[in-house]
C-alpha cells in the first residue's frame, strides 16, 4: 500500500495471495489487493483443530492443499490432524511432502520419526530421529532425538 507521501507499507498475513495491477489510464499508481477467502478458510480450519474437531479442519486443509500444494504449513497441519485422527499412513505421507519443501525441519523430522513410531517401522523412526538432530528449542524441550534413535534401532533389532 502506497499513501499521498509516497511511504510503502508491506504486511505480511502468511499467504501468499496478493495481486498486483499495473499501472492503467485509470489507476495511474496501480494497485495491490488481498484476496481473503483462503486466509480465512486457513483460520477456520486452525480454530477447528484447537476446538478438537480434526475431521472438519481436515477437509478444510484438504481444500488449501489442493490449491496451495507449496505450502509447508499446510502440509504441517494436515500431518498433526492425521496424527490425531490415529491416521498414520496418511499422516506420513503429508509429512513427506512437507519434507520435500523443507527438508532440513527438525519438528518435521522428529514428527516423522514418531509416525514411523507408531507405524512400527523402527529403522525409519531411528532414520528420521537421526536427520532431526538436537532439538531447536521449538519442539518438546524434553524430547532427545539421539535416545529415541538409539531405542528406535534396538527396537528394530528384536
């Protein structure tokens, strides 16, 4: 946005839907829109998971990702409603594709590790325990990648 002064402010709302019109005979500045109907669709899908009603926020992810398959969040937050929904072959491939586009997340890796967990294939838990590496501080600060892993492997080993 442009005001008379000629100051530019930018605002950043996690989506990237803004369109941008040149110059025209009739918008002599041009002119930056924000489309929002996806931005909400994203918040009601968010207040769906917190409220605990995962299959509604599901579809509404499911909808987003369709559209906005680049969207590591997206991809995230279908994982976590996988994993609550018990879900776990789908809840690892949502996962994957969000390590496709952010391959060195360490919350994405530990995540996968624990589907992988659950999914009983330990030597991939152990894998992926391994590429998440010591925690950022952003996860569970009680989690210790390195002691799931050597776990992971033993229990791959009976």
């Amino acid at each position: 946005m442009e005001s008379d002064s000629g100051d530019k402010e930018f605002v950043t709302v996690n989506y990237p839907l803004w369109l941008s019109v040149q110059s025209q005979n009739e918008a002599k500045r041009g002119v930056t829109l924000f489309w929002a109907s996806p931005l909400s669709l994203y918040q009601d899908a968010v207040k769906k998971m917190n409220d605990g009603k995962y299959s509604s926020a599901l579809d509404d992810l499911k909808v987003l990702a369709s559209k906005f398959s680049d969207s590591s969040q997206l991809w995230w937050d279908t994982t976590l409603v996988y994993v609550q929904l018990e879900e776990f072959k789908q809840a690892d491939k949502s996962i994957r594709k969000m390590l496709l586009l952010d391959p060195e997340n360490s919350d994405a890796n530990s995540l996968l590790g624990y589907i992988q967990y659950r999914l009983e294939n330990y030597d991939e838990a152990a894998s992926a325990y391994e590429q998440a590496g010591e925690s950022e501080g952003e996860g569970v600060s009680f989690f210790d990648a390195k002691t799931a892993s050597e776990r992971m492997k033993k229990s791959a080993s009976r």
